[in-house]
C-alpha cells in the first residue's frame, strides 16, 4: 500500500506538469505553424481568416485553462469537519481515501475532508466534488473542443504542407507506424514526425475529456458521485435532474458556458454542505 501511494503521489505531479507541456506545444504550433499555414493569404495585410481562427483558439484554450483553475481555486474540501475523523463501518481504507460518515471522504492524497466526493482528478492535483464539479465539467467540455479543432487543423496543415492525403478512412490508422519508420529511415522531417504524434495525443485527450464530461453529466443528473456508483449505493431522496444540475451549476449556468466565472454562490455552497451533513 505504501508504494502504491508514491505512486499516485508522483502521478499527482506528474500528471499537471504533462498537461501544462502539451498546452504549451499545442499553442505554439497552432500561431507558429497551422494558423498561418493553413490561411494564409499573400494579398491582404490583414487576414480575416486567421484573426478569426486566432480568436476561435483563444476563446476555446483560454476557458480550458480558466476552468483548470477554478477546478482548483475552489476545491471541494467541506468546511464543517474541523473535529476527530471517525470512519464508517463500511470503510474499505482504500489506498487514497477513507470512507466517512455521512457520505463524506478523507482522501489521502489531497489530507482533507472532502465534500460530495467524486473522484480525485490527477491532471487538476485535487479532489472532484460537489463545489468544483462545474469547473470540472466546463474544463473537459473545452478542453475536448480544443482538441479536436487543433485535430482537423493539424490533418489540414499535413495535407497543405506535406501533401498527405486524408481521404481514405484507413490514413489516419496507419499514419503512426508509417511516421515512425519512415522517421527512423531518414525520409521525413522531425517536424513532420512531431505533429503526426501530437494528432494522437490531441485524439486520446479530446476522447478521455468528453467520455470524463457525459460520465459526469449523467451522474450529476441523478444526484449521484462516482463513488456512490463504484460502491453501488442508490440515491434514496432523489432529487429532480434540474434540481440537481442547478445545484451544481448555479443560476447564471448560462454565463458559466461561455465564461470561467463563479456561478454558484457562497450561501448555496454552504447549503449543500449542510444538506450532505
């Protein structure tokens, strides 16, 4: 048990700096190379194209990464277990959490009490609950966008730059093993190489954010964690879906699509920490 929580301990690090990486990567080849690239136009100064797709990209990587944030800025520690931990008689003491009375948990990674537990996400560094799911969920909804317009754009700069042809369905699954042998044989750049890996990993991203994103979706509908669903614990007052998407994203949600802003009050969270309780 004790290695395996250095490895999750060392996954907990790991895991942001790898997200902070392929951020830094994705942003650099979309204004460096695909944007200008792909819309390009020696005739105008000014190209509407690329501001608009400039401004596209912003939009989408800056509400990723502003969710990122308020994933962590506010976390999902309860604010009423100041006393003794005392665990419940159906406790497992699993290797990151302890399961709690009342339906809360101690999570060992994070050495807080956290409220309406989901899951502890490795790529945020903290625990996923009832005060920071929105963000959680805005921040896979965006991220999962960004990935797969930075897909069509890298597919697009492939097929201006080096003349890959995408129209057969069967390119993009042998596009990998092609690039790495003909990479090692000397007979593509490196820079060719580079963006054939980053389509793959644009691809695992955009697909693990969006299946995170509907998992969460549906159980934030039934008033359900991912904890309860593991332990197979049914909901006893289930609350109506919208009842329970407004509780966790507020009034103003609409604003909170658009934005990486606070749409659930401080009255509100405190309220469904008493309502847990």
């Amino acid at each position: 048990m004790y290695l395996k929580m250095i490895k999750l301990r060392l996954l907990n690090t790991i895991a942001p700096a790898y997200f902070f990486t392929a951020t830094t990567v994705t942003f650099a080849l979309q204004f460096y190379f695909f944007i200008p690239a792909i819309f390009e136009n020696p005739d105008a100064r000014i190209n509407s194209s690329t501001l608009l797709h400039g401004a596209f990209f912003l939009f989408l990587i800056l509400n990723a990464l502003g969710n990122y944030v308020m994933t962590i800025r506010f976390p999902a520690a309860s604010v009423q277990d100041a006393g003794p931990l005392v665990c419940s008689p159906r406790c497992t003491d699993r290797v990151d959490a302890h399961y709690l009375l009342n339906g809360r948990h101690f999570c060992k990674l994070c050495k807080k009490v956290i409220l309406r537990r989901d899951h502890h996400c490795f790529f945020t560094g903290n625990c996923i609950g009832n005060r920071n799911m929105r963000y959680f969920i805005m921040f896979c909804v965006y991220t999962s966008t960004t990935c797969l317009y930075c897909l069509v754009l890298g597919v697009a700069y492939l097929t201006v730059e080096y003349s890959i042809s995408f129209e057969n369905p069967l390119t993009f699954l042998t596009l990998l093993p092609l690039s790495v042998g003909y990479f090692f044989l000397g007979a593509i750049p490196g820079l060719q190489f580079f963006i054939v890996l980053m389509l793959y990993v644009w691809l695992g991203i955009g697909l693990t954010c969006a299946g995170f994103c509907c998992q969460q979706i549906l159980l934030v509908a039934r008033g359900q964690t991912w904890c309860q669903l593991r332990k197979g614990q049914v909901v006893q007052t289930r609350s109506p879906w919208r009842s329970n998407l407004s509780d966790v994203f507020g009034r103003q949600w609409v604003l909170g699509l658009f934005l990486p802003v606070q749409t659930v009050g401080r009255l509100q969270d405190h309220a469904a920490d008493k309502k847990d309780s």
